[in-house]
C-alpha cells in the first residue's frame, strides 16, 4: 500500500486560510508558491493534507512557483511529541528555470530523529514524533507534520577468540517497530581510534527485535580489535548503531598456546652420538625456531653442557635436534625451546621431563680374544770372549771357543712355557732363559715378552767349514699345539799354516833373537862350565867344632 502523504504549505493569515496569490501576479514576494513534504521515492503532490503522517524514512521537501531561488528552513519537536527546540536546519533551492514542482531538499529522517531525541523528545503511541517546518525567510510558509519512527536500540558484546579461530560479535535489537532490513557489522583494529578502516564487513538480515550473531571474521593476526554494529532501519524503524571503541566490542585475538611433545634418544652407548624429537602442535601455522640444550640430569637444569643450533620451524610437526656425543657414561637431560612469533605463545619443556633423558651406558666389555700363540728367534755369535755379538758369518780357528746368544720372542697373545733345542752347542753350556723385556715365570714368558738362552761350542778339527749352528725354540700355550722358531748363525774355519819344530843338537839351545825386526828361534851352542874346584879348608890347631 502507498502511504502517499502530501502536504501542501499554504500561507496561513489570521489563523485563516486563503489561496497564495500566483507567482506570476506577485513578483519576488517571499509568500508565492507552495511548499509541502513526502517521503523520497513518492510523486510530486500536490495536496492539502494536513499533519501528514510519513514513515520513517528520509523526506523529500517539495517546491512549486517558488518567488525565490534559494533559501533557509528549520525544523522544531512540536508538542504533543516535542518541546519547540530546534531538531533541523538546512537549506533549499528552486530552480525558477525549470519551475514546476521540485525537490527543494532532502530531509535526513535519520539526522532529524536522532537531533529530536537528543533534545528529550519522545514518540506518540501509534504516531512518531511531531514536527513543525518554517522557512527562514517567511515564517509564514510552514507546516507540522508526523514523522512515524520507533527508535530501536542495538547492544552489542564481541567474543574473543585465540589465534587461528575465528571472531564474532553479537547484536542485541530492542525497541523497534516489528524491524526488518539488517544489521553490518565492521572490525577495525583496536588502535583505530576513529574507526576510519574497516578490515573487514559482515551482514546479517534482521526480523524483529532480538540476538543477531555476526558472520565469523578471520583476524590476520593476534591482536585487538573492535566492531561496530550498524541497524540498517526501515519504514518505521530508524537506524541505530553502537559507537567506536565500545568497551563491549573489544575482540582479544590472544596468541595460540603451541606445545611441545619430546622424546629423547636413549640407551647408547659412549661414543654414540644422542638427539631429541619435538612434536610441535596446537600452533596458528607457526614459524620461528626450536633450539634443544643438554644437561647433566638432576642438576635443575642450571648449566647446559651444549645449545644447539636453532632449527627453523614451518608450521606444526615433528622437528629433531642436531646430535650430541657425550664423553661419559650418565643421564642427560634434554630441554627444547620454541621461540613463538607473531601469533603463538614460546614454550619450553620442562625439566624434570623423564621423556626428556639420554641415558648413556658404559661400553660393555669386547669378546675375549682367541688364543693366536706365536714365536720369533733370532741366533747371534761372536769369536770368543769378547766383542759384539752378530747374526752374520764370521771366520773362527780350531781350537777357538764360539759364544752362542738366542734370543726368542713371544709374539701371539697367551704365555708360552719355553725350551730350547740346540744340537750343537756344547754340553753343559747351555743357560738361560732369562729375561730381557715383558715378564718371565721360570720358563713361562709372557705375550710381547722378550728371553734370552746362551751356549758355545770349541771349534774341532773335525767340525765341517761352514760350521752352522741352528736353535730351535719351542712355545707350548695353555692350550692347543706348541709353536716352534728357528734361525741358524755359521763359521767358516780358518786354515792353519804347517808347524815347523826347529829341534837343536845336544850341545846347542833354543834361543830368541831378533832380526830385522822379527823375533826368530836359533840353535846356539852351549856354554861349557868349568869344573868346580873344592879347596881344603885348614883348621887352626885345638879347634874343635
């Protein structure tokens, strides 16, 4: 149904009404033409209807033979609604080229509705608020009218929310007239102060007084923010919003709370390297770093034996530490650390978080080591008493004592009892072992230990040139089959030039006498030795004795 409402302003003398006098006929008098108001959207009048009702919605205020091309007007809250203050004021303009009926100006029903509450006035049951319209320049050209507008009124409380979910704010419509339209909603940042950039915009229709919950909004980032709920108005309802930084619209986007799940590597072994794995969860796509330190364990954690590198995080997931080797056996303890950004919380695993421990074992002692005996000899002699002792050939005389040295070496890792076999030494010149490196028990040497034997042998006429000499020296191990080494040293005899015996006769001797420089043996005769004459000893007479 149209609520065409026209108004037609007539000039109103002596309380009486009377037709204006026409444009034409009355030139530049401030009384010509007619003036009335309809809600936009309605065809020009005219009309004479009286206190028009008009919905709520913005006015068109209409023009006709107007004698001035411009002016001013004011409305006044007219009684029984009003109190004669002053709700509007604008200005007009007639284009007297055009002529006709025109749209002088539009009334902002809103401006005009809210100007009038805040002056005290107050809708009639049934009618709205009742106004009185003057023009400036002829405070005869005027007219009251009711403007039907109920005055809904919107509450609001944001919801907060963690990084990575959603928010939303929730309006509360109350006083309206059965309303319609919608309600739009605006984030801004909390910093925005005037409320001058909006991030973003939601809308949702509205039936009737009651709780309308925004369409969530994604923030870009932990933070506050807040909204601005906005009724849209309808014919008989104005619009009506709450105000910038409402303290009930505030939405705290608080960081996500990520956490960290360990485990560490445990049961190894000194020289084996340990590390940790951190599952990363609950996070808003995090990014930054994970960076572990190691401690002894029981120590609360008070000086790290190593942080390591920071390792760079993409999103939730399981990330593992760089190694560690540690140099002694014992429990260690692990402690990762994510550092957080923009939209999640750091966290640290605690201490005391047995998940958290190495434990690094002894090695355990190796296999023991076969038996593998073994044995090395090695013979050496010499011509005579004195001089070094060689492996090497030499040339020795019939008749000269050759010293003999055989030296063995337990080269396997299991003792060795010793003997010795050497056919050609001489009886009863064999000593030994003795003891020259490692340790000897009677016969019994041990592993790398180094013993000794002698002996010798007088160069015979009869023995063989070269005269080779070969020892033999047994090992018996524990257990198992003896080892044996040899090694053989020879002597070549040195011919001896034939003897000449230079005999002398019976009255000749041997005698030593040099000659040219040389000591010769010759025959020389005997010195003959006179006999020996004995004289008679005389005794003196009476001598007795």
């Amino acid at each position: 149904m149209s609520h065409r409402r026209l108004v037609r302003l007539v000039t109103v003398v002596c309380a009486l009404g009377f037709t204006l006098i026409p444009a034409a006929s009355a030139l530049a008098d401030p009384n010509a033409g007619d003036v009335w108001v309809d809600n936009v959207g309605q065809p020009a009048g005219p009309g004479h209807e009286m206190d028009p009702h008009l919905a709520c919605q913005n006015i068109d205020l209409w023009g006709s033979g107007l004698a001035d091309a411009s002016g001013s007007y004011t409305i006044d809250g007219w009684p029984p609604s009003g109190s004669q203050e002053q709700d509007y004021a604008s200005n007009w303009s007639y284009d007297q080229a055009v002529g006709g009926s025109q749209v002088i100006d539009v009334i902002s029903v809103t401006t005009l509705i809210d100007n009038a509450v805040a002056n005290g006035d107050a809708p009639q049951n049934g009618q709205g608020f009742h106004f009185k319209l003057e023009f400036s320049s002829d405070p005869q050209k005027h007219k009251t009218f009711w403007v039907d507008c109920q005055i809904p009124t919107i509450s609001t409380v944001a919801a907060s929310a963690t990084a990575g979910q959603p928010i939303h704010d929730v309006a509360t419509l109350t006083g309206g007239a059965t309303p319609t339209g919608t309600i739009t909603w605006n984030v801004y940042s909390s910093t925005d102060t005037t409320c001058s950039n909006s991030l973003g915009t939601v809308t949702d229709a509205v039936s009737g007084d009651g709780t309308y919950t925004s369409p969530d909004f994604m923030p870009p980032s932990a933070g506050s923010y807040q909204w601005v709920a906005t009724y849209s108005g309808d014919a008989g309802n104005v619009t009506a919003s709450n105000m910038c930084n409402d303290p009930n619209e505030q939405s705290v986007v608080s960081k996500a709370s990520p956490s960290l799940l360990t485990t560490a590597a445990s049961n190894v072994t000194v020289g084996q390297p340990i590390d940790d794995s951190a599952v990363l969860s609950g996070g808003d796509v995090p990014i930054g770093t994970i960076t572990w330190s190691v401690y002894v364990a029981g120590t609360d954690c008070a000086a790290p034996l190593l942080t390591t590198a920071p390792v760079t995080v993409d999103g939730d997931g399981t990330y593992t530490s760089p190694s560690f080797t540690p140099a002694a056996a014992g429990t260690y303890q692990w402690v990762a650390t994510y550092s957080g950004d923009a939209n999640n919380s750091s966290f640290t695993s605690p201490c005391d978080d047995t998940s958290e421990q190495s434990i690094v074992q002894t090695p355990p002692p190796p296999p023991p080591v076969p038996p593998a005996p073994g044995i090395s000899v090695v013979k050496l002699q010499r011509d005579g008493a004195t001089g070094p002792y060689t492996t090497n050939t030499i040339t020795a005389r019939v008749g000269d004592t050759i010293d003999y040295e055989i030296v063995a070496t337990n080269t396997g890792n299991t003792p060795l009892t010793l003997s010795l076999s050497d056919p050609r030494c001489d009886a009863g010149t064999i000593t030994g072992p003795f003891v020259l490196s490692g340790t000897l028990t009677g016969d019994v040497l041990s592993p790398g230990g180094v013993a000794q034997y002698t002996c010798s042998h007088l160069l015979a006429a009869g023995d063989p040139s070269p005269f080779t000499n070969t020892a033999t020296v047994t090992g018996q191990p524990p257990s198992g089959p003896p080892v044996e080494g040899t090694a053989s040293v020879s002597a070549n005899k040195q011919a001896v030039a034939p003897v000449n015996v230079l005999r002398c006769g019976p009255h000749k001797v041997k005698k030593h006498k040099k000659v040219r420089g040389k000591t010769v043996t010759v025959c020389v005769a005997k010195k003959r030795v006179s006999p020996v004459v004995r004289k008679k000893r005389i005794r003196p007479p009476n001598f007795t004795g």
